[in-house]
C-alpha cells in the first residue's frame, strides 16, 4: 500500500506541472482556479487516507484493542465525517 507521503506528494507534482505550464503562458486565471483545485483535492484525498487508516486491520496481537471491530470503524468514520 502506498503510504500518506507518496500519494501526496503525487497530487502535488500532478498539480505543479499543471500550474508551471500556466505560469508559463501568463494565464493567471488558470493558476488561480490550479490552486483552488489543488486545495480542494488535498483536503479530500487527506479525508479519504483517514478513512483508509480507520478501515486497516488491527496488528496481530491487537485483536481486543478499541476500534477494532467493524462497528468501532463505522463509528469512527461517522464521527469523522459529521457536519458540525
């Protein structure tokens, strides 16, 4: 499984070359709704980890820990993703 780091730092090497590019023909409009977009999809790739790490099973020698059953999870996924 890819780790945190490698998945982002992959958004932001797609978006980087995306907003280079921009920069370089002078479209600022471009490298404004780039960075809006890059913002956006951090924080939603960051949501979706979480949730990854929720989800993962428990190391061997853990299986009485908290959380870690299926409803633990799903509760821990709720709380994460509640609007406040």
């Amino acid at each position: 499984m890819r780790t945190r780091e490698r998945i982002l730092q992959s958004l932001e090497s797609v978006y980087r070359s995306a907003f280079e590019a921009a920069q370089g023909k002078g479209n600022q409009e471009r490298m404004d709704v780039l960075d809006l977009e890059y913002q956006r999809e951090q924080l939603r790739l960051e949501l979706l980890l979480d949730i990854r790490d929720l989800l993962q099973a428990p190391e061997e020698g853990k299986s009485g820990s908290p959380g870690s059953s299926l409803l633990d999870k799903a509760q821990a996924i709720r709380r994460l993703t509640r609007l406040r």
